[in-house]
C-alpha cells in the first residue's frame, strides 16, 4: 500500500478517540467503517472437519461531498491477507447532472447480485452458492446512472467483469447493464446483465441476474435466479450453469430477527453437479453499533456429501 493511503489510515485512526456512525470531519469529508470476526466450525461427511476464529474484514470509508461532485475511498483489510495490510477496495468519483443523471469514474462495485459483498449488507453470516461465485465484485471504468422513484437504469464500461487490472483493451473489455423499478412502495425488481470479451481465459462470459425484494412491516422477502456460460472450461466442457435462492427475513423485536434462506447452485458441466444449501441465521444487536449473528448453515453436494457450518460474527460498525 503506497504512502497516501497508509498517511489517510493513520490520520483517520488518529482523529477519532471515540467510534460513532459517520463521523463528519468537516462538510466536505466524512468517515464510516466496520470490522467484523467470526468463530466457524465446518464438518463434512466425506471431508476433514475445520474451524476457524478470525478478523474477518475491516474496512475505513472516506465520503466525499462537494455538492453535485462526490466520491468515495475505502480502504478493505481481510483477514486472510497475506500482507496483513488495507488495500484499495473502491475509488470513484460522481458528477450529477441533476435530475436523477450522473455519471461515475474510477474503481467501483459491480451491478450484479442480491447479496452485498459485505457482511454488513448481509442478512446472516454465509452467502448463498457454495460451487461458484458469480457476482463480479469490483472493477475500473466509467458508467452512466439515472434513478427516480419508480425507476433506475444503469450503464457500465469496465476493464473487466472478473478480472480487473486497470486497463480497457480491445484485448479484454466488460459492460455492465441493469435496469430497477420499484412499482410500490418496499418492492424492488432488478434485471442486470454483464459480458466480458477477450478474457485471459479463451471464451467470452456472460451472466444474466434477476432479483426481486419486498419489505413489508417487519418482514423482508427475496428471490434471485442467476444464469451464467463462460464458454469452453479449460478442462474443455461448456462452463455453464445456473444459481437460485429464495430468502425471508423477520424482525420479531427491535433488537432480534432470524433469517431463513434455500438456495442452489447448478454447474452444468464435468459431468454436472448440484449443492442446494439451507440456512437458518438469528441476529441480534446489543448496541447501535454492534451486531451479532449466529446461522447454522447445510450444503447438500450430492456425492461429495453433506457440509455443515455453524457460525457466530460480530459486526462493529461506525
């Protein structure tokens, strides 16, 4: 990690004796951030049992706001780190045109997928496909964005959808695109699509991601079904499949909920294969800022048997 980073961490660590949701430094720049570690024992009926206790994540997150210009840094450390060092996870600006219009520069997240890539958007511990990870995650580009209350489309030129170094290539190249309404109020439909040509693989990839979420009282419902093909596996098979999940999330109190969540994942190819996983997650907060969820976690794999994970986490959040 370069100078300019480490000297934003160490003055940001340096100004806050005291942790709180936000913190403003003046009206241009304000900090938030999270750390979270997990206890997790996993047994298998054809594999060695493991567990693991563990500093997840930790993540700092710089806001920018120069009324219709914003940007965002954050800085990420993740615990199976080698460097043991914070690494730029995002860095992108905003310019708004008004309206709903805007456009995005820089280092940003990706569209696709329901679940968030951090576990504070998370509705318990665990995402949801256990054979492959299709959400692309982060990448470099430039894109275009329009929301109003009944509608958001979005619009992406990255350098790559899975493999991101910086450089958009006739060689190697992804877009991005989605489309959301929100017909009544706590109801979202999102329909997203991404391909990337010329990756360092051989084939072109391409995924297809529809979602729906409905928050009513306190209750939270969601459906996901994903399709991907990634042209020829390097074993020489069409790598293709498709992934689904279905998920219910109840507040009972203000402090206590439970998640329930069925989900599979489907390759179709090296002869095919199928884990369907079940999850049931209870959370708790013990305090504004701090969370705790347990889940007990089972992933059917057909032949390779049957996994299953318990989990506690604590998320701090400020």
């Amino acid at each position: 990690m370069n100078k300019l980073l480490k000297a934003l961490l160490a003055v940001s660590l340096l100004a806050f004796p005291s942790l709180q949701a936000q913190i403003e430094i003046n009206e241009n720049l304000s900090v938030s951030g999270f750390f979270d570690m997990s206890i997790v024992s996993n047994s298998n009926e054809t594999r060695e049992d493991d567990s693991s206790f563990n500093l997840d994540q930790a993540e700092l997150d710089f806001l920018f706001d120069f009324d219709n210009l914003t940007g965002q840094l954050d800085l990420n450390y993740l615990g199976d780190n080698d460097d043991e060092e914070f690494d730029l996870e995002q860095a992108f600006l905003n310019y708004s045109f008004g309206d709903g219009l805007s456009v995005e520069a820089g280092k940003f997240r990706s569209f696709l997928g329901f679940e968030s890539w951090e576990p504070t958007g998370l509705y318990q511990y665990s995402t949801a496909y256990d054979l492959i990870d299709i959400r692309p995650g982060h990448h470099n580009g430039v894109r275009a964005l329009y929301a109003d209350d009944f509608v958001a489309f979005g619009l992406s030129l990255v350098d790559s959808l899975y493999d991101p170094d910086g450089s958009i290539e006739d060689s190697e190249k992804g877009i991005e695109a989605k489309i959301a309404i929100f017909p009544i109020e706590g109801l979202t439909i999102q329909a997203g699509f991404g391909q990337e040509s010329g990756a360092s693989s051989i084939n072109d990839r391409d995924v297809i991601n529809l979602w729906t979420s409905y928050e009513v009282g306190n209750m939270t419902y969601a459906f996901e079904l994903s399709q991907y093909d990634f042209g020829l596996h390097p074993w020489g098979d069409q790598w293709e499949g498709s992934q689904w999940l279905a998920m219910a999330n109840m507040g009972i109190t203000d402090n206590f909920g439970i998640t329930a969540r069925i989900s599979e994942d489907t390759q179709d190819f090296r002869g095919g294969e199928t884990a369907t996983k079940f999850t049931i997650s209870p959370n708790v907060t013990v305090h504004d800022n701090l969370g705790i969820i347990f889940e007990i976690s089972q992933t059917d794999f057909g032949t390779e048997g049957t996994d299953t994970s318990l989990a506690l986490e604590t998320i701090f959040t400020f």
